[in-house]
C-alpha cells in the first residue's frame, strides 16, 4: 500500500434524485483490504439499470410502489448509506491484500462477482450487492472479498470483459429460476439491453432456442446475437406475431425484463404449465393480471434478482470457452459519467456501456 496513491478519482452518489446527485471527485481515499480482501486497481467498469433506479430511489415498497426507495435487498446487510460510490461490473488487477490472503494474488487480472453472498452456500436469501450495500467500482480503486475477485485468462479486453458481470449473471439466474433446458423455445422481452442481449447468448449456451421483443429497427442485431427471430414490440396483437414467428411451436418461457401493458400478453402466449421470469420492469412494474389465465394454464410465475456462485463461476467458463461474447456498445471516460448515463438511459444501443477510469484511458490523460 506505501507506493500507493492516497486519494483517487471517482464517481459519488451523494443521495436520491437527478444527475446532479452524482459527483466526480479526485480527493476520495483510497480504501485499504480489510482481513480477507483485495484491493483492485479498476480498469473498466458497466454500466446498469440498477445504477439508475437506486440514483433515483425507483423501487418503492411492498405498501407503495411510489415510494421513494432503494433497491430492496433482503435483510439487514441489505443497505444503502449515502454517500456511496456504485458500480457492479468491475474487471482490474489485485495491487494490495489484506491480512490472510496469499500476496501472490498482487498482479492477478481479475472479474468481481458483485453479490454479497449471506452464506458460503448458494443461499441467496439474504443479499446485497457491490455498489449498493459497499462501495463499487466507478472508481480508481475498490476493495472486495478475495474470493469475489476471480482471475480470468481470458484473451478479451479489460471493457470487453466489463460487459458480462451484472447483466449475464442476472441472466443466467433468472434461466435457472425457470429451469429452462436445452431445446425449450424463450421469448425475450427488452432484448437488445444488456439483460435481454446476455439471455439471447445463454440461452443458445444452454441449448435453448431464444425468441427476441424488441424495438424496431434492431431485428437484425438481435439475428445476429441469436434470436431465432425478432418481433417488434409495437405489433399491433403481440401474441398473433409471436404465433408467426415460431410457426405456431409453443414457446415455454418467458423471460420478461420489460413488464407494463405487455404483461398480461405474455402470459397468454405461454403454452400450458409454462414459466414465466422477471428480473426487472423497465416498462412498469405494477401490471395488470388476469388471475384466470395463471390458473387455468397452470402457470409458474418466477421472480429473479442477481445470481449465485455457481452460475458466476459458470459464466466465467462461458467467457473463457467463447460460448458467449461481449456487446460492448460504448466506452466513456469516468469523469465524463454524466454523459455516460444519459446515453444509457436513452437506450439507444444493443449490448453494455462501459466506463474506464481517465487514468487508464488509452491516452492516459
């Protein structure tokens, strides 16, 4: 730690609200590995929806879904304190250890797992996250526990590698909730975010055959990630256009990161005793449900949030196998965030943003 620099740059979120709640300093500590982590020197970190919704305080509560509220974690290591630095998708090397981990990680390449695990199984029944219940990687440095900071061999590069953390990990978890298997038929809704787009690839990792909701004028993208077909998600009977584009083959799960209006539809295009998955609502998440369509197609409803270890450590072997590449749409200078999480918001991609710390941006300037 003496060679060191004692303060470094990096993006705060100084509470609830706009833009403006986020500040790029350059006089943060420098924080120090406690017994049992790393310190890693940050070199790309993604960007997610989650990154937005708990800037703005979008979750609600349970009693009121317009209540102004974090990200709702389970229990008490679920917390949000103010100011925090956020930041899941974080990929650097190890430069410091704390007290009982081996020095010969200093030097290691490494992709963190971002989820605060409760248990050393892969119980996430009480869970938070890097960025949110600690401080995350929007930042020249971060500490993390030494087996969340998993070396990779991988050939791909430090933002490339950024793109996979939160969003294929999300992924994955919400295939394991619904137990999808090798040929099974997925329809994926918000499929060129980085959620959906990360599903298209896992779901043809797993053997499955992945259909693409998307907005118009992305078809071709999402061909290409995997879709065995793409619909528009402004066809005027969504049901009839996934009928035509399965050729009337029914589809078995949803994986559904959209919500609102579209919900109910989903449900009644789910074939009997089919599944349906979410792990987010980004077209609103109070929905209408015909209760009779879920009981008389004797439907499973899953709801999904982060993942486990097992799937973290299986989504590295896709990476370093090349089963699953990354989309990286854009890069951005971290004190150039503003502007990054405007153009996240906007949409306007297919694939993960990415930003990288000006110290070890390409010019190093």
């Amino acid at each position: 730690m003496d060679s060191l620099p004692r303060t470094m740059h990096a993006v705060v979120l100084t509470g609830h609200g706009g833009l403006d709640r986020l500040v790029y300093r350059d006089d943060v500590p420098v924080p120090s590995p406690a017994p049992g982590e790393v310190l890693v020197e940050v070199s790309a970190c993604g960007m997610n929806n989650t990154d937005v919704w708990v800037r703005e305080g979008a979750y609600g509560t349970e009693s009121d879904p317009d209540a102004v509220s974090s990200w709702r974690g389970r229990g008490e290591r679920s917390t949000l304190t103010f100011p925090r630095i956020q930041g899941t998708d974080t990929v650097g090397r190890i430069v410091a250890v704390g007290e009982g981990v081996p020095p010969s990680r200093v030097g290691e390449r490494v992709v963190v797992d971002f989820s605060i695990y409760n248990a050393e199984d892969d119980s996430l029944a009480d869970i938070d996250y890097i960025g949110h219940g600690r401080d995350g990687g929007y930042a020249d440095y971060m500490t993390c526990p030494s087996d969340h900071a998993h070396a990779t061999t991988s050939t791909l590069t430090d933002t490339e590698l950024a793109t996979f953390c939160c969003a294929y990990l999300t992924g994955e978890h919400m295939l394991d909730r619904a137990a999808v298997a090798a040929g099974e038929r997925v329809l994926v809704t918000g499929a060129s975010g980085g959620v959906g787009s990360a599903i298209l690839q896992l779901c043809r990792a797993r053997g499955a055959i992945p259909y693409a909701v998307t907005a118009p004028g992305k078809e071709a993208a999402m061909l290409e990630i995997g879709a065995e077909a793409a619909i528009s998600r402004t066809a005027p009977d969504l049901p009839a256009a996934v009928a035509e584009a399965t050729g009337g083959r029914p589809i078995d799960v949803v994986a559904d990161l959209v919500g609102g209006p579209m919900f109910n539809d989903l449900l009644r295009i789910l074939r009997p005793e089919g599944r349906y998955t979410t792990a987010g609502a980004i077209a609103g998440p109070v929905v209408q449900l015909d209760l009779r369509t879920l009981y008389l197609k004797h439907l499973q409803l899953h709801g999904s949030s982060q993942g486990t270890r097992g799937a973290f450590r299986r989504l590295l072997r896709y990476i370093e196998e090349g089963r699953i590449r990354p989309l990286l749409a854009g890069t951005y200078r971290l004190s150039d965030f503003h502007r990054a999480q405007r153009d996240f918001m906007g949409k306007g991609f297919v694939g993960k943003l990415v930003v990288v710390p000006d110290r070890k941006w390409p010019d190093g300037k």
